[in-house]
C-alpha cells in the first residue's frame, strides 16, 4: 500500500496536472454526451446529487437544470471557477467545492445520487472512491459512472500516453475501470443492481489527426504533463503514436481536413445496499 506521504504527493502532482492547459475546451467537446447520460438516469427533481470529479459542471449543469439540488467536487480549483461561470450564465444554484474523491468532506447518507463522468475513474485509489460513494449515499440511492473503455480512442490514448511517460508506481490504470469484471468486483462490497453497457459516441475533430493531438497536448492538462516530462525526442515519439493512433482510426472522408474516429465508454448503474 502507499504510504500517505507518496500519496499526497502522488494527489498534489495530479491536481497540476488537471490545472494545466485549458480543462474547459476539452470539455465542451462532450457537453452533448453529458447531457445524454444525465437524460438516461432516474434522477427526480428535489434529489440531493454529487457530481463528484466534476471538472467544469458537465453533469452538474443539466441535472441542476431538471431541478436536482446538486454540489460538484473537483480537485483542481480552476475548474471549478469554470463550472460555476457556466452556472451563473444560466442562473442556476449550483455549489461547486475544492475536495477529493477520496475523502469527501460530506457526513453519512447525504445524497440520493453520485455521478461522475470521466473524472473519478482518474483517482489512484479506486477502493477508496467505491467506498466513499458508498459511504456518502443514501440506502438504495444512484451510483452512475461513466469511464473510458480499454480499446476505445481515449481509452487507447491513455494506454499510449502511459506507456511514453510511465504510471505511478502501485496505482491501476484509469482504464480499468472500463473493464466491466473489474467493474463488478469494486463495487460488489456495497452495491446492487449493477447495470453495465457500452456507450459509443463519435469525437469528431475540424482537423487532420495531427492537429487533434496537438489540441490534445496543449488543453489537456495530464497530456501536457506527459509531453512535458519527455526529452525531445521522447515527445516526438510520444506524438507519432498518437497521430498514428487517431489516424489509424479516423473514417472522415477528407482525412487531412477532419478526423472522425468512434470512441466509447462504460456507464455504470449502481445501487446502494
């Protein structure tokens, strides 16, 4: 096991990473796909939510919309500041807090609902994350996940990008909470009805593979800290992967003028025992 002091480190490294670049321009790309997932969750108005890791308010915009009384957590505060703009440009009363996915600063059977999107499978210590969604939750109350698959794009871009820069040591890679045996196991301890399916979507990029690694390394924080701790010739490998791998898969009919590759992610149901 980690020692607290790796591990805060390990956390503080992190929380730079998510602060670097432009979090936000990332984001938007999947401002659709959010709101399709809050649309496919039994969520009734007036039930108490946690967007938890919910970087710029993605999830936490559209379920606040539908009268969920909702709070985001996130580790890196920039985001934050985002979500809660993008809040108040719509008027909605969204409470956005600094705090981590680990330890959650939220007494016993507080909410009726946690969601994440893309943001907690990124915490290093998933048992920890399962048993504090547990923890937080109301008896019966909604876990709903959606990670990133193995064999998707970002799911493969995150296997390249690790390979080139390394992992932490003794931490698993994010992807496999897209594994849905793996899935299962973390959260058998504490939940029931486990709904798992395979959502595909399309990232459709106005430019040539090239170009969408290079919006990549520069907006995307953990991508740019990738980059940014290789030699140069360790980023120009780094970057020949993953224009390979964006064009390996890119069905536009221009390639050099768009990329349209499939991608997909595992959204998890869950209910509290």
């Amino acid at each position: 096991m980690a020692s607290s002091l790796y591990m805060h480190r390990l956390k503080q490294t992190m929380r730079d990473a998510w602060m670097a670049g432009d979090f936000g321009k990332i984001a938007k790309v999947n401002v659709r796909e959010a709101e399709d997932f809050v649309s496919r969750l039994d969520v009734p108005p007036g039930a108490q939510v946690l967007d938890l890791a919910c970087g710029t308010g993605n999830l936490a915009i559209p379920l606040a919309r539908r009268g969920a009384s909702v709070i985001g957590v996130d580790i890196a505060p920039n985001l934050l500041e985002q979500a809660r703009e993008r809040a108040a440009a719509e008027g909605l009363d969204i409470c956005f807090e600094e705090g981590d996915a680990e330890q959650l600063p939220y007494p016993d059977a507080t909410f009726d609902a946690v969601v994440t999107m893309f943001g907690a499978m990124f915490a290093p210590q998933p048992e920890r994350v399962v048993a504090e969604c547990a923890r937080v939750l109301k008896p019966g109350g909604l876990l709903a996940m959606a990670n990133w698959t193995p064999g998707g794009l970002a799911g493969r871009m995150l296997q390249v990008t690790s390979r080139h820069a390394g992992t932490p040591l003794g931490i698993a890679p994010p992807v496999h909470w897209g594994h849905p045996m793996v899935v299962r196991g973390r959260l058998a301890p504490s939940f029931e009805n486990v709904e798992l399916n395979i959502i595909t979507i399309q990232a459709d990029f106005p430019g040539s593979p090239e170009e969408a690694v290079t919006f990549f390394r520069t907006w995307f924080g953990p991508t740019q800290a990738a980059f940014n701790s290789l030699d140069e010739p360790g980023r120009a490998r780094l970057a020949a992967d993953l224009e390979g791998l964006w064009a390996e898969r890119n069905t536009a009919p221009d390639p050099a003028t768009r990329t349209l590759v499939e991608n997909e992610y595992l959204q998890v149901v869950a209910r509290r025992k």
